[in-house]
C-alpha cells in the first residue's frame, strides 16, 4: 500500500491517481522490455476471471470452487449531522459478487499484495486486487521492470495476503474470511506454507487464534516471489463495501470472546493520540471533558491485544471514535450498543456503516466534524485529514442516544 510521511498524507488521494495513471502509460512498456529476464519478466496476459480463464484455458492448471453466491444487501440509511448525508445513500443498496476459491497448479505469488499468476504466468486479475486498481494495466506489479528473484516452493500454498493487510481493518476483513473460504471450500486439507505477513503484533495474535502454526507462514513480504507446487487462493469477502451477511458471524464464531455481558455497561471514546494528519480529533481535551458528563472514558486500541480490544468492544454499550481501523472491531458488539463515528467534513468513508448494518441490534450514528463541506458529487479527498468536533453537536447527538 501506498504510504506518505506524515506532513504528506492529505496529499495522498492525487498522488494515488497519479500513480494510476503512471502505471497504465507504463505498463505496455514495462511488460514488453521484461521478456528478456526469462523467468522474472513480469505476466504478459491477465484474465479479469478466474473462472473464464479456467475454462478457456483447461490444460492451464486453473480451477474454481464456488463458495457463495451473490446477496442482495439493504441497509438502513443511518441517523446524524449532518442527516441524510449522500456518501451513505450511494451505498445503500448493494449486489454482492460471488465468492470462490480457486486451485493453481504451479502458481506463483508475487508481492506483499499477494498478485497470484498462474504456471504461464498470466495475473489472475479478480484474485489479485489492490486499492482503486479496476484493470489490470493499472496493477503496480507493472510499475517495475521485471519480478523479485523467484524462490521455489514446494507442496500446497494457501496465500492468505493481499493489499493492506498491514492494517488491521483489512486483516481482520480479508485474511481471516480468506482462510474460511479455503475451508468451505474443502481446500484447507494439506496445506504445507501459508503465504501472509506476521510481522505485526495483531497479525500474529490473530493467526495463533486461528490456529495457524508459526512454522507454516511464509511472510510475503520477506519472499516477494513464490513458485509454488500448488497454490489454493480466494476472493475477498470485503472488497468495496461488499460485506457477505456471513463474514461477521463468522469473526464471532472464531475470534469472539463467547458469551458477551448480559447487559454491556461500557462507555468507550478511541482516541488516535495527537499526530498531525493521522484523523485525530484535533479538540480532544474538549471533546473528552464533554464526554465525561456521559461516563465515557477514552482508551488506545493499539496499547492493547487483540483479544483485549474484542472484549472491550464486546462489553461497550457505546462507542465513540473518529474514523479509523480499530472500529472494526464493532464485529463484536453486543445488541442493544451504539457507535459514534466522527469524520472530517472532507472524508466521509461509509465502510464502518455497512459493516454496522451486519451486526445485530448495533446502532450507528456519525457526526461530521467543523469546516466547508465539499460540493456534491465532488471527491472526497481528505483521508488523513484531522477532525475538529463540534462538541454543542455532540453532546445534542449523545443526549438523544
């Protein structure tokens, strides 16, 4: 994923389109030149479909196991200031794509994004996704001229990785419905390595909870380029706001802290500290002296495990946070709670909304923070932009709660 110093992350959404552009100019060019590095140059075709290249291509090694089908999504537009606010009516309504998983004989996995080819070296594009990437020209694997030093791998592959998986958002999102697919699909049997980063705290709590072995993981980023004797691989459960009626039972079931209270009494505020450009609540004291009078009392989600965040979540009757990764532990509230989600009035992100409206009996509501509101229909550019709150607004907000 795409990273800037701190002081240069608001500039983050034209830099992103930059390189898009970058790349797709580049790409004819970058895959061409890279046929005279043999067994590095990088994919010369792609398939936007696992399974139309499986059946165009039946001595290719490729095959797919369906897993779900497509869901009509509905969702409740939610209640806040200020209301009716457009981001969230343009997702109200939604068409699942299907999930599959698929088998790649003689695979290769190259990158921390997890970009999977196939033994002819084709990018099997729908198994390979990355952020605001909607065609294959516009992949960084094309942003180089030629692939990492091939490493062999022998025996069953299960690449777990993809974009973002550093955050914990995306990890908790992407890796652990990937690896239920797997074994929906009945392709978990026999796996020898499994292909994700643990370099992080979390992602090593969250392996272990899922009963992965340490001597199994092969860390994309430390091997950017794996030959596999097999890969099994599948789709996202998550990717653009399409989030499965399954994928939040199923987090309970395997990372849940079992039986929640009976009645949650938790009154939670997340705070991201104080770090220019990171969302932070730049009135925080403020903000923080006002939620007092409600017996919210703030907490740092990455000061604690993970175990320590699901059950926090799961005691907390409300929760207040500005937008960020550690909501997405809403997964586990109980019924009866309610979240409040600040945004800076440039960067409204309905993902922790769609999310909410999976989870049942949860309530959700959202405050925009202080400042010009952008133009309909323009871009929402400002993701590292910090919030400051309108604490008279807030405090009407709780009150009605």
């Amino acid at each position: 994923m795409l990273r800037l110093p701190g002081p240069f992350r608001r500039y983050f959404p034209p830099v992103k389109r930059a390189v898009l552009r970058t790349t797709e100019r580049a790409a004819p060019v970058t895959r061409r030149f890279s046929r005279v590095f043999g067994e590095r140059a990088l994919p010369q075709g792609s398939a936007w479909e696992t399974a139309d290249y499986a059946v165009c291509h039946p001595g290719g090694g490729v095959s797919v196991v369906p897993v779900a089908g497509p869901e009509e999504l509905r969702r409740p537009l939610p209640e806040g200031d200020p209301p009716d606010h457009g981001v969230f009516a343009a997702h109200r309504s939604i068409t699942t794509t299907p999930a599959f998983a698929a088998t790649v004989q003689g695979g290769a996995v190259v990158g921390p994004y997890g970009a999977v080819l196939t033994e002819d070296r084709t990018l099997l594009f729908d198994l390979s996704p990355y952020f605001g990437v909607f065609t294959p020209d516009h992949h960084p694997i094309y942003l180089r001229l030629r692939l990492p030093p091939e490493e062999r791998l022998p025996g069953t592959a299960a690449v777990l990785t993809t974009r973002g998986v550093d955050n914990y958002c995306h990890f908790l999102l992407d890796v652990v419905p990937r690896l239920h697919m797997l074994e929906a699909a009945g392709l978990a049997e026999g796996v020898d390595h499994y292909v994700v980063n643990r370099s992080l705290p979390f992602q090593r709590q969250i392996l272990e909870q899922l009963g992965v072995p340490d001597d199994k993981v092969v860390e994309s980023s430390a091997h950017p380029h794996l030959r596999c004797g097999r890969l099994v691989v599948s789709s996202l459960a998550g990717y653009d706001l399409q989030l499965p009626g399954w994928v939040v039972p199923h987090l309970r079931e395997r990372l849940g802290p079992g039986a929640a209270p009976a009645a949650p009494r938790r009154r939670i505020y997340i705070s991201r500290g104080q770090t220019k450009n990171t969302r932070r609540v730049t009135n925080e004291a403020e903000v923080l002296t006002a939620l007092g009078r409600f017996g919210v009392t703030p907490v740092t989600p990455e000061t604690l495990t993970v175990e320590e965040q699901i059950r926090l979540f799961s005691e907390a009757e409300l929760i207040v946070a500005p937008h960020g990764a550690a909501l997405t532990n809403i997964v586990f509230c109980a019924a009866g709670a309610t979240v409040v989600e600040l945004f800076a009035p440039d960067y409204v992100n309905s993902c922790f909304w769609a999310l909410s409206c999976q989870v049942e009996g949860l309530r959700y509501r959202y405050l925009v923070g202080e400042g010009p509101l952008p133009n309909p229909g323009q871009a929402a550019l400002g993701v590292a932009s910090d919030i400051n709150v309108d604490v008279a607004k807030l405090t009407s907000l709780l009150e009605r709660i």
